[in-house]
C-alpha cells in the first residue's frame, strides 16, 4: 500500500510535535494494513468531504483526512492533518479540495 500526501498536509505533519507525529506515524503503519480503519466522511458543516475518512489520534483531538484512489486500492492520499476543533481540519481540507477542481 502506497500512502502519499498532498504538499499540504506535509506541512500540516511537518508543524506538529514529536509526540503527536509518532502517533500520526503508528496510525498511518495501521492504515497501510488496513485502508478502511477510518471513517466515512460526508457533509460536514456544509463542506462535501463524500469520499474521504478520517482517523482520530491524541484522544480525538486530532485527525488524518484522507481518500482512497484507484480501485484496486492502491493509493491512499493524505489531505490534512490537524484539531477538530470548530471544524478547523474539515474546513481546511475543504479549502485545499476547492483549490484543486
């Protein structure tokens, strides 16, 4: 299982703390085995994350966003990672999905 992130969420593991990217770490090792761990995502606060999961570290305060693509479960393509607070790692990934069509 091929996982890569978008140059964006590079940024978002770049500025976390040593601990939290040891989790962030260990979950991604999990996500390889197994691409469906996370969560489906769907309308969040009027933001159309329909396609993408996310996985909850550091006791939820935390989440990975990320798709799947190819059929063949190929590719898993991280999109953020960041706090759940006030929406703040949804509305981010829904800024860098819009910037992208």
């Amino acid at each position: 299982m091929n996982i890569q992130f978008i140059s964006e969420a590079i940024k978002d593991y770049k500025s976390l703390d040593g601990n939290v990217k040891h989790l962030v770490d260990e979950k991604i090792e999990k996500l390889k085995k197994n691409p469906f761990l996370g969560e489906a995502l769907g309308n969040k606060n009027n933001i159309d994350l329909t396609g993408f999961y996310k996985l909850y570290i550091a006791k939820k305060s935390y989440r990975i966003v990320y798709r799947i693509l190819k059929n063949k479960i190929e590719i898993i393509e991280i999109w953020g990672i960041g706090k759940r607070d006030r929406m703040e790692i949804y509305k981010l990934v829904g800024k860098r999905i819009s910037k992208r069509k």
